[in-house]
C-alpha cells in the first residue's frame, strides 16, 4: 500500500496542485464558470461568459421563408440536370468558381441561374448573402436556431 507521506514533498505537492486545479475547472465548468489560468501571476480568476443569441426573430423567420423557397429551388434544378445528364448531378457550390467552370455548357446555364435565382430569393427575404450563410452555419449545427427554424416552417404552414 502506498502511504502518501512517504512519496517525495515535491511529488506531493505535484498531485496536490494537479488535483486542485482538475476540482476547481469542473466545478467551474459544472456552474458556468470559465477558468482563466495566468502564467503571469499565481492566480486563477473565474469569468461567466455570456453567450448572446446571434440572430433575431425577424431573421429566424426570413431564414426560413428563404431556405424553404431555395431548398424548393434546388430540388427542381437537381432533377432538371439529372435528366439532362442522366446521373445525379455534381456537388455545384455558388460561391466557389471552381464547382462551375468544370460543368458541361447547358449544365453550367442552369447551375448560374439557380445561383443567380437563390441570391435572388435571400434578398428579396432581407437577407444578405452572408448572412444567409452565416445563418445556415447555426441552422446547420441543429441546436436552438435549428428547432427555431423549424417552429417557423411550422407555423408558415398553417
């Protein structure tokens, strides 16, 4: 059996240390609390961090008028171009020049207007592309903003 008094003083308080600071992080963590450990002082201070809720109803709403209308969109010019080349059509990505110059001609017309078209529809949601996609990034991560929108979609519904 180990007697913790006979292990070395600098081990003890090696273990003393690594044990205090591993309770004091969880209890920290458990209430809220950050900690902020400083190399430059011996001390360890605690913050609470506020996250603020990165969008509004207004635009949980217009997200999601837009994201129905361009998900309609996008489902329409997936089976036009899968008909057209008779195999699922590739990965087309607006903002990125590269997922188009590699398009077959008639495929390339109809991916720019389904881009040109879905801008269209963010706007005219007031929404600026960006944002859109900022918005999707949190729609994406299907945590409150996702249930949000899908609250929305559900009362638009009805």
């Amino acid at each position: 059996m180990l007697n913790f008094n006979s292990v070395s003083p600098k081990l003890n308080k090696i273990c003393f240390h690594l044990l205090s600071s591993t309770m004091l992080a969880g209890i920290g963590l458990i209430s809220g609390f950050i900690p902020d450990i400083s190399l430059k002082s011996p001390s360890i201070s605690f913050a609470t961090n506020a996250y603020a809720q990165e969008f509004t109803p207004e635009e949980t709403e217009n997200y999601a008028k837009a994201g129905y209308e361009v998900e309609l969109l996008r489902r329409e010019v997936y089976q036009e171009i899968k008909s057209l080349i008779d195999e699922p059509p590739p990965n087309i990505v607006c903002d990125r020049q590269e997922t188009l110059e590699n398009l077959n001609p008639n495929v390339r017309e109809i991916a720019n207007r389904y881009c040109n078209q879905s801008q269209q529809i963010v706007r005219e949601n007031n929404l600026s592309i960006n944002r859109f996609n900022e918005l999707k990034s949190y729609y994406d991560l299907r945590d409150d903003f996702y249930k949000q929108v899908q609250n929305t979609l559900l009362k638009l519904q009805n």
